[in-house]
C-alpha cells in the first residue's frame, strides 16, 4: 500500500482532524509529502466522507499554523534552537548557509516562494525567524498568498480524482508542473507590485521634498524683499 493509500484510509477513520495534525506534522520537517497529504484530504472528500471546501479551509489552516510555528520557533529562541538535536537534524550547517545565500539573493520574496519547495519549507522558515529578516505579518501575507495557490490545486485534484489512484497520481505529477506555472505567474504579479508600490513611495517622497524646496526658496526670497 502506497503512501496516498495509507493516508487516505487513516483520514477516512479519523475525518478533518487528521489531516490538521498530519499537516502540522509535515509543517515540522517530518518527512511526510504535503501535497500527496492534501491530495488524499481531497480524496476522502470526493468519496463522501468530507466537504471539499471545509477540506481547503482545514489545508490551509494546518499549513498555516505548522509554517508560523517554525518561523515562531526561531523568531523565540534565535540560534539556541540549533541545540535542540531535532533542529539540528532540520537545519544543518551547510542548509543554514544556503539558506542564508537564498535570502541574500532573494530577500523577502523567498517566503513566498518556500511554500513550492519541499525539503527546504521548514529551514526556510526557521531561518527567517531566526535572522529576523522579515516581520510576522510579512511573512504570514506572503506564505498565506502561496497557499490560497497551492492547496485548493492539490484538494481538488483529490476530489476529481477520487474514484481512479491511477489517473490521481499521474496528474499529481503534472499538476506539480502547474503549480510552478501559477507559482511564476503569481511572483511576477508579487514583484510588480512591490515595484510599483516602491516607485509610488519614491514619487511621493520627491514631490514632497521638491514642495519643502519651493516652499524655503519662497520664504528666503519674501525676507529679502522685506529686508530695507
């Protein structure tokens, strides 16, 4: 019995709370696939035993609180939670670094993207909370916008795919090819509008200290006319 096996009957006993918890456990850096996990939540639904849109509302809740208990973690204890054997075991040196040098190269923008990347989900976000790099809510937005992408894709191909394992797992493969798709879509859409919004902030900035400018020039030229 295959993994999509295994979890669709456990979650087939045990309903939403199930999936919750195996998705916190995956949030963990436990070595648990979280999409075939969210796929086979769609599959229970599909045969009846769930609702498919509490399904999505129960995904995004157990990847949610799973993602911002890492970052939390590291946000608490900083590097002291290397010393823990467990995160030593998630966070290696060499993963540290390389996390690090995505950050440099990345900045804000790899929270958005870490959600897509598995292995390297939950050192991502330890290493964020740790370093500091980006605030609570930041993070919160940008991993919250990744997963309105990529959990109703993995529910739903459960869902409609119930009935034939076969077909699910032939289109699980290729649906992981549309969610980079929707993935590089969405940080093109990410990275206009922060440029946009940057460009705005820099207009505004200049127009306000041009007015400062005009404004003192104004002020220095009424003194010399009123001067004798």
């Amino acid at each position: 019995m295959d993994i999509l096996d295994l979890l669709v009957s456990f979650f087939t006993q045990n309903g939403y709370l199930a999936v919750f918890v195996v998705l916190l456990i995956c949030g963990f850096g436990v070595p648990i696939p979280e999409d075939i996990t969210l796929v086979a939540g769609g599959v229970i639904a599909g045969l009846g035993y769930a609702d498919v849109r509490v399904m999505c509302a129960v995904g995004l809740a157990g990847v949610l609180l799973g993602d911002a208990t890492m970052f939390t973690i590291g946000r608490i204890f900083g590097e002291r939670a290397l010393r823990v054997r467990w995160v030593r075991y998630l966070l290696t040196p060499k993963r540290y670094a390389q996390v690090q040098a995505k950050f440099a190269q990345y900045g804000n923008r790899l929270m958005f993207v870490a959600r897509f990347l598995p292995g390297l989900r939950s050192p991502i976000y330890l290493t964020a909370g740790m370093t500091r790099r980006v605030s609570f809510l930041r993070f919160l937005l940008l991993d919250g916008l990744a997963a309105l992408i990529s959990v109703p894709v993995w529910v739903y191909l459960g869902f409609y795919g119930a009935e034939n394992h076969e077909w699910l797992l032939v289109w699980v493969e290729r649906s992981k090819i549309g969610v980079l798709l929707a993935l590089a879509a969405a940080a093109i859409v990410v990275v206009w509008y922060f440029r946009r919004r940057g460009r705005l902030r820099r207009a505004r900035l200049h127009a306000f200290r041009a007015h400062r400018a005009g404004r003192g020039r104004a002020g220095i030229g009424a003194k010399r006319d009123a001067s004798p």
